[in-house]
C-alpha cells in the first residue's frame, strides 16, 4: 500500500477522490432528504385538502352514503364519530393502518350506556358546522380493491348538527414520493462513481502534467550528479509558478556550487604550485648542503622556511573558514586591537576612539596584521591606522603613502593568489592569501572590507563591522 501510494501523483488523486466522495455523499443525502420531505408535505396536503372537503359535506349535512369522498378514487377515507367508532369509509376499502382504527366497515351508531352527549374531545369545543382549522398527519398503508400502497394521512375535526363531533381521515397515496426518491438514488449510485471515476481520471492526468517540469528536474539532477559536470543547469518551465521558483532556485544552487567547487579547484592549484617552490628551494639547498657543507646558505633556508610555515598556516586558516567555522561572540576592543597589531612597527600611526565589537580577537587581529603587513610593504614612509564609529558600525581604515591601487583591481586584490604586477615577487608580495583572509573573515563577522584611495594618494582598506 505504502508503494502504491508512494508517488505525489498518487496521493493527489487518492486526496482528491476522497474529497469529492464525501461531498458527494453529503449532497445526495441532503438532497433525498430534501426530495422526501417535500414530497411527503405535498402529499400530505393533497390529503388534508380531501379531509376537509369531506368534512365540509358532513357540516354542510351531507349523509354518509352520499359522500363524494368515499368513491375511493382519490385516497382512503375513514369516518369516525365522537366515540371513536367507523361510521362511514370508502368504497372496496379492504385493509388500512395509521388511524386511530383499522376496521374498514361502519359500525352502527349505538350509544354506549353510561354515555351521555357531552364532547370528550380535550380540546376546545367547536361549534355546530364548524371544522377544526388544525389537522393531524400520520404515515400509514391501505388496501382499496387488492391494491395495497402506502399513504400520508390527514385527520380534521368537524361538529356536525346532528351527529356530533366526527373525525375525518383521507389518504393520498406516497407511491410518488417512493418512486421520486428511488430513482434518485438510482441515479447518484450510478452517476456517483462514474463522477468519482472522473475525478481520478481528471486529477491524475493534471497532477502528471503539473508534475512533469519536477520529473524533468529530477532527471537532469541525476544526470548531473552522474557525470559531475557542474556546469549543466535544469530546465525552467515558463510557468511562473513554484515549479518554475523551485527550478530557478536550483540552478541558482547548481551555479554557487559550481562556483564554490572551481574556486575549491583553483585554490588547490595554487596552493600546491605556492607550495612547490619554498620546498623545492629548500630541498636544493639541503641538498647542496650535503654534498657541500661550505655552500650551506642557512639564512636562505631558515628564511624559505619561514615563509613555508607562514603559507601552510594561511592555507589551513583558509580552509577552516571555507569548511564553515564561526567566529565566537566575545566582545573585542577594536582600538586595542589596533594598537597590539601596530605595536613594533615602524611609520604605523594609531588614531581611535574606543570601539567594541563582537567575534574571535584571534581572526580579527588577524586582519589587523594582514592589512598592516600590506600597507607597509606598499608605503614610502608613513602608515596610518584610524578607528571610529560610523552610526551602528565601527570603521577601521588603514591607510599607506604608496602608489595605491588601481581602481579597475581593487576588487581582484581580495581574489586568493592574486598578486599585482608591483608586487609579483614572492620574495616581496607575499604568496597573495593576506587580502582574501582579511576579506572572509570580516564577511564572517557580519561586515565588509573594502579598498580605495587613501588621503595621501595611496591605498586605503576600510574594515566596517556592527558594534556590540
């Protein structure tokens, strides 16, 4: 069952059907309800307006065996005295039931002893010739010359001049009603699964065609996870709908992972090509220096050394920060900061007002040393370091005497192994990871860094972050 109904297709057309089942079902049995009782009033109407003509003769005097209702064309018609016994009812009457007598032939009007003339009626006493403006229906059966049917019974009083108070019961036969209320459950019973049929039919054909841009989706996904080619984008179907979002949404997916994974792969490339030329000067010169001890260059090697630890630990930095590590929430003291990172420098000027923010004093001192490290390695003579706030964020700008940089590259300087064509040489540059570790970990801590001209003509590095 659970496979059978596995499919949204499935269930959509299970869920529908059974809605409009129960709907179905709801209406047709308000509306043979609905059907009964107005066909029962109507007969019970019809009935009510034969009692009172019969009652209307019997005021008017008429004897019981020239009453005109009691042909038996129009119904069953029973007459009853004031003792409750039949005086008069229609003509081949074999059988009846729901009256207050089942007998179909008139007894004669004998006056029980003890009787007297006074009404038992409970009711209020009508006056000779009047009829009672109420009348009492009841559901019963009758049998007039072998036909047998069922019936709506009306009963109405009448106070006669001369026989006392009579109740007349007529009939009006409820075949109508029968017939009316079974062929319309004929009906729904068969009309009502053809419907649902229809239903199904309709809901899991629209269902297949809504769900075939997903079926699409999903084809075009396996195909990509298959041959890794990240570059193939799914189909969006012009609907402007949510298949059509859903769509757009996974190509806009499928292009960051696309960009992540190229980025991934570019990183690995560099970092192995940046990797492989302190190693290789290193393995040389010990290499050198076993065969030649009096060539042994140790600063060159303690200074190819340095620059291997430093690259390894930006390298493990940056993929620390690409695996998701978060800053903490500690509260950190810009100003402070600033002038730990400048502490020992030399043409490093510190201008700040107390600044709090929020995150790891490790990264963000970090930035601090990275930005610091590249102004001086541009400036002729002067760096300048000025922390302040600026509304809800606190700004750090560290600005350099240099030539600056150009403003069609101030955006690719934060790319990783990126390096100017000033600034190539490993030796002086750098391996190009100081600006784009400076530039994740400030995106990391909610903020941005940016660069521009500095008042003096060089390059300035705006650091904003929001404050505590």
């Amino acid at each position: 069952m659970r496979r059978l109904f596995g499919s949204v297709r499935a269930r959509a057309t299970l869920g529908a059907t059974l809605v409009v089942a129960v709907a179905l079902v709801a209406a047709g049995a308000a509306v043979l309800l609905s059907l009964r009782s107005n066909l029962i009033g109507e007969a019970g109407t019809q009935a009510e307006r034969s009692a009172r003509a019969v009652a209307s003769e019997l005021a008017a005097g008429t004897s019981y065996d020239q009453l005109s209702g009691l042909d038996g064309d129009d119904g069953p018609v029973q007459v009853l005295d004031e003792h409750g016994r039949l005086v008069a009812a229609s003509e081949d009457l074999e059988r009846i039931s729901g009256t207050d007598t089942d007998r179909v032939k008139p007894q004669p009007a004998v006056k029980p002893p003890g009787d007297d003339d006074d009404d038992d009626d409970a009711g209020e006493p009508l006056e000779a010739g009047e009829i009672s403006g109420e009348s009492v229906f009841s559901n019963g059966s009758a049998t007039i010359d072998g036909d047998a049917e069922d019936y709506r019974f009306a009963a109405v009083e009448v106070e006669t001049h001369d026989r006392g108070h009579l109740k007349v019961y007529a009939g009006s036969p409820l075949a109508a009603e029968h017939g009316a209320v079974r062929t319309a459950l004929t009906v729904m019973l068969i009309g009502f699964p053809l419907l649902l049929g229809v239903v199904a039919a309709v809901t899991w054909l629209v269902t297949r065609r809504a769900l075939r841009p997903v079926e699409g989706i999903r084809r075009e996904m396996a195909a990509i996870t298959q041959s890794e080619d990240l570059a193939r984008r799914v189909p969006e179907p012009d609907t402007h709908d949510e298949i059509a979002r859903l769509a757009s949404t996974t190509n806009e997916t499928l292009a960051a992972l696309e960009t992540s994974v190229e980025r991934q792969r570019r990183f690995v490339a560099d970092a192995s090509h940046e990797l492989r030329s302190p190693i290789a000067s290193l393995r040389t010169q010990l290499e050198v220096a076993a065969a030649h001890p009096d060539l042994l260059d140790l600063d060159g090697a303690v200074e190819d050394t340095v620059r291997l630890q430093r690259l390894a630990a930006d390298l493990l930095l940056l993929a620390r920060l690409d695996a998701g590590e978060r800053p903490g929430g500690a509260r950190v003291d810009l100003a402070g900061l600033a002038r730990e990172a400048a502490e020992g420098r030399t043409g490093v000027t510190v201008e700040s007002e107390p600044v709090e923010v929020a995150g790891s004093r490790g990264q963000l001192g970090r930035v601090l040393a990275n930005l610091l490290d590249n102004a001086q390695r541009h400036a002729r003579s002067a760096v300048t370091v000025h922390v302040r706030r600026e509304g809800d964020r606190a700004v750090v700008g560290v600005a350099d005497d240099g030539d600056g940089v150009p403003e069609d590259d101030r955006e690719r300087i934060f790319e990783r192994f990126v390096r100017l064509d000033a600034a190539r040489s490993r030796d002086d540059g750098g391996a190009g990871l100081g600006l784009a570790i400076a530039r994740d970990v400030a995106v990391r801590h909610g903020g941005t860094l940016t660069a521009g001209q500095g008042p003096a003509g060089g390059a300035l590095f705006e650091l904003r972050l929001p404050l505590v």
